[in-house]
C-alpha cells in the first residue's frame, strides 16, 4: 500500500485519545488514525443509533393514526379521486369561491 505523509491540526484532547488508543491497542498512532478515519467513512449515511430510535419513536406515534380500514375502502376512495382529478377536480359546496 502506498502511503502519504500529511500533516493536521489536532487539538490537544484528540491528540491525547490517538495517543492513548495507540498504546491501548498496542499499534501506531498512524494505523489508529487510518482505521478510524475508515470507520467513520464506513458509517457516512447510516443513522445513528440515537436517530434510529428518535425514527422509531415517531413511527410508534404515527402509526396508531392511520386510520383502519378494509382494501375495498381505500380502492373506492382512490378510484373517486381519480375520477375527481379527470373531470377537472372535486366539487364542494362548502368551498368559497373568491
């Protein structure tokens, strides 16, 4: 593998935890960098665990408000819109022309 030399600007707390995850883990400071900038690129797009459960949460709150009902219901309700959106839109009295 083909290596670069570059150089950052750390602050002095990440420093210290690529220091101490090195000497942890018994591997160069070099090598901790790469994994992790590996892991962090692996989980770009995915949700986090807090978002996954903030997602659910919502979904559980959502969920109990759509309304129960038959297929033959919902068929009969789409089939009038069509017809509604081809004969140039729903008619209602209770709209006020303005």
């Amino acid at each position: 593998m083909a290596t670069s030399k570059v150089t950052f600007t750390l602050d002095e707390a990440t420093v210290h935890m690529i220091a101490d995850a090195a000497e942890r883990l018994a591997k160069p400071k070099s090598q901790v960098v790469r994994e992790a900038v590996s892991e962090y690129h692996d989980r770009i797009g995915r949700m986090s665990g807090r978002e996954r459960l903030e997602k659910l949460r919502l979904l559980d709150t959502l969920l109990p408000l759509i309304p129960s009902r038959g297929r033959g219901a919902a068929q009969r309700e789409l089939k009038a819109i069509r017809a509604a959106r081809r004969s140039g839109g729903r008619r209602s009295l209770s709209r006020n022309p303005a």
